[in-house]
C-alpha cells in the first residue's frame, strides 16, 4: 500500500510545480491559475467521504484499482489538453479519482493494531513527503530533456503528463495483482445509502456528531475540526509562502523549490522511521499536542524570518509539527470508528481536508495583499484551536 500511495503520489509532485506554467500557455489570469489549484481539492472534498463509504461496502481493492485507473486517465487528459478547458476538466477528473488516500488509510486501519496504528499512518504520510521531494525533481529533468531534445515541440508539458500517467498504471498493475483485499467478509457496512455520504450531506455530519466511539460526544467533531485547520493552515504556503521568499528574501523559484523539497525531508523522517519509536514512548494524544503547539509556533514565525537560515528554521519547527500531528490525528480518528466504518471516517477526513485546501491559497493570498505578515500570524491563531484539542484529549 506503501508502494502504490508513493508512486501515485511521485507523479502528482510532478504535475503540480508546472500547473500554472501550462495554464499560462493559454493565457490564464492569476484568478482562474489560482482556481485550477483548488477545483482538485474541491473534487477531493465531495468524492472522498464517497469513495471511502463506498470501500466499506465493496472493499478496498476495487476503490483502489479504480483511483488508480482514473488517475492514469486524468494524467493522459492533462498530457493531451490542448485548452484551458480541457486542463480544468483534467484536474477535475484526477481530484474525483483521488479516493485512494482515504481508502489506503482505512486499509491501514483494516490491517493494524490498535497500538500500531499511528505508525501505519505514518507511511502514508512519508510517501506524501517522498512523493513531494522526488516528484519535482523528476518534472524538472522531464521538463528538461524535453527542451534540450526538442520532443513534444508542440506541448512540452504532455512529456509531464504521459510520465506520471505511466506511474499511476504501475500504481493500478501492483493493486490488481499484489494487492490482497484487507476487507473481511462480513464486516462491510450496510447503513445508509453510499450517494448521501458527502461532505456536503446531513447524513454525514449526524453521524461526525454522533461522536464516534469515544464517551465524549465532541471527541471526533473537534478532531474533524482539526484536520481541517491544520490542512487550511498548510495550504496557506502554496498561495502566501512563495510570495514572502520572493518578496522579503530576494529568493529565486529554484530556491522557494528547495524550501518545499526540505519539508518533505522532514515528513520523510519524522513519519517514515521516528513515528515508531516516538508511539512506544509517547501517546498518540501527547504527539498530538506536541506536534499542534510546534504547528503554530513554527507557521507564526514564519514572516519574522530575517535570512535563509532562520528560514529553515522557522520551516523546520513547523513541518516537525505538521510531521507529528498528520499520521497521530488520522489515528485517533480511525480509532473512533466501527471496523466496518473505517473508510467512512477517514474519507470525511479527507473530505474537510480537501476543504481545508481549497480555502486556504486563495485565504493566504488575499492577507498577503493587506500585510505579509497577516496570512501567517493569523492562521497561527486560528490553528492554535488544535492545541486546545491536544489538551482537551489528554484524558480522554
């Protein structure tokens, strides 16, 4: 599962750096450059509480043999797109077919212990960061190769596209013949109709404020809340960050890439190889907390940054942060489900993660205008709500 999220994931890192580049080719204004980032997330937000709902009926493997399909297939759109029509639908389609990432969560659920679920989640988190630092690199010497060789005279960007198609279809080969079924037979949810579990369905949100298994009622609402502040809160880099070091620190595209290449090094580490240990000696609820209060410290002092070392520093504390609190939070949402229901759960996580960053480059952009300062202090504060979970929790 590990493998499958990677590559799928590699070839998302490689589109993404050079969607406003494309988009540009067909004369697009900031605004609709702006909105071609967030329609995959808003496609994320209604299909991925359906896509998980409806692996708790049928599975996991054929939601993932399908995400994976029609990843392919949006990669080739995107390759081939010769309008900005057709490079919005392109997005479109691949934030509907990005289900997998709620459904490998749940698989995660389904095949771990309780005590070994925070470790589980931190894979999926590493092959986030994996993907986020290969990813790039890989578009660029595409990118590269492609205008050094003259191929795809008329589009250079197809080159990008047909690649992480490719990387998708291996990510759909390895589910249809390496990957067994972590569903047990029995053990699929029968309530409620699949179409009703989206983000925007009361269905949904009657059964987040049932409260999950814990005997706190507000426990699982004020982790979902979470999720989506925290998401929010990191998506406000993608439309504020590149701005600052532009702006503030003289620094070059190349630079602003390494940057965003250096929190992925971090995710990389905390979550595919310290988590583990950290969960032994520490709570789950404890790694929350840690990693929330780091969180906010690092994102609201961010724009006090004088140099490229503070930078990095700043940087650091908040992708430690945001490093401990991802896998740890999709944990103890998992653990507030019915085994039959896991996919449920995490897909409305996704869902108001997907929300999250939907609102957030346009929200960090829009403060940007008014002070530089602004799109990082005051989601600061309002990502500090998730401190006030992590010690709510504590007892819980």
């Amino acid at each position: 599962m590990f493998l499958v999220v990677l590559i799928d994931l590699i070839g998302f890192g490689i589109v993404l750096p050079h969607l406003a580049f494309y988009a540009s080719e067909f004369h697009a204004s900031s605004f609709l450059i702006g909105f071609l980032y967030s329609i995959y997330s808003m496609a994320q937000l209604v299909f991925s509480p359906i896509w998980g709902s409806l692996s708790d009926r049928v599975g996991r493997r054929p939601i993932m043999i399908l995400s994976t399909l029609g990843a392919s297939g949006a990669y080739l759109l995107f390759a081939f797109s010769n309008s900005l029509a057709l490079l919005f639908l392109s997005r479109l389609f691949a934030g509907i077919m990005a289900g997998n990432i709620s459904t490998a969560q749940a698989y995660v659920a389904d095949v771990t212990a309780p005590q070994d679920r925070a470790k589980g989640m931190g894979l999926i988190g590493a092959a986030f960061g994996i993907g986020f630092v290969i990813g790039p690199a890989i578009g660029a010497g595409l990118m590269h190769l492609s205008l050094k060789g003259q191929f795809f005279l008329e589009n250079h960007y197809a080159v990008l596209g047909l690649f992480a198609a490719c990387l998708s279809f291996i990510s759909f080969l390895m589910v249809c013949f390496k990957l067994p079924e972590s569903l047990e037979k029995g053990k699929a949810h029968d309530g409620g109709r699949v179409m009703k579990m989206s983000v925007f369905s009361p269905a949904l949100w009657k059964y987040i404020r049932g409260g999950g298994l814990s005997s706190n009622p507000l426990f699982l609402p004020m982790l979902m809340f979470s999720v989506f502040l925290l998401a929010f809160g990191q998506s406000n880099l993608y439309g504020a960050f590149p701005l600052f070091c532009k702006t503030r620190l003289n620094l070059s595209p190349a630079e602003v890439g390494i940057q965003y290449a250096y929190m992925g090094l971090i995710a990389v580490v905390i979550q595919g190889s310290l988590i583990r240990t950290l969960v032994k000696r520490f709570s789950e609820a404890k790694l929350f907390l840690a990693g929330s209060v780091l969180f906010v410290i690092g994102l609201g002092l961010i724009p006090f940054a004088h140099s490229v070392r503070t930078l990095f520093l700043y940087l650091g504390i908040m992708s430690a942060g945001a490093s401990l609190n991802g896998p740890t939070l999709a944990s103890l949402i998992s653990k507030q489900s019915d085994a039959g229901k896991y996919g449920t759960t995490l897909g409305a996580s996704q869902g108001l993660a997907a929300l999250g960053r939907a609102l957030g480059p346009a929200w960090g952009g829009f403060l940007y205008g008014l002070s530089f300062r602004l799109p990082f202090i005051v989601t600061a504060v309002a990502a500090s709500f998730a401190v006030w979970v992590g010690f709510k929790i504590q007892d819980v």
